[in-house]
C-alpha cells in the first residue's frame, strides 16, 4: 500500500479514503495527538506490538473488534507480558 511514511492524521485520512473502518495501533497516545472530531474511523489502542502477547490474547482483541464503533477510540487492557531475564552473553545462570 505505500502507507508505511504516513503520520497518523494522513494515515487515518487515507484508511477512511479507501474505506476501512477501524485503525489498530500500538500508539497508546494516538488519542491525544489526533483531533478525532467527524472522523468515521475507530481506533483500536493495543497496549504492545509484541505479536506473540497479542496472539496469547487474541480472543480480548477480537472481542473489542466486535465492539468497536465508528469514530470511537478504544484501548484494549491485555494482561501484562511476563518479563524473561536473560543473562548477559558469555555468562550462565
């Protein structure tokens, strides 16, 4: 699509242009950097890009799909990732 030098507001104009009806975003701050007054777009803030935690989740993200309205913003509360330490290289636990 080429869409991938877009700042928000032109990559919501274009996703409305061409008729998509929800933008899902890592962006937890979207919200605040967007006039979202008459856009028919929804916003759908997940709280990661990590694909493997959304995937854990996905019934939640698609729960909120369903609710998702025109023009409205959501955000998903996924439970949080657990953190794995990892040692430094060259040393074992």
């Amino acid at each position: 699509m080429g869409w991938g030098e877009l700042t928000n507001g032109l990559l919501l104009a274009a996703a409305e242009e061409r008729g998509f009806d929800l933008l899902v975003t890592a962006d937890k701050n979207i919200r605040h950097k967007q006039n979202r007054a008459g856009r028919r777009i929804g916003i759908l803030a997940l709280p990661t890009n990590n694909w493997r935690h959304i995937l854990e989740h996905v019934r939640d993200v698609v729960a909120a799909i369903d609710r998702a309205g025109q023009g409205v913003y959501q955000a998903v509360d996924l439970p949080r990732e657990r953190l794995v330490r990892r040692p430094p290289p060259g040393r074992s636990r």
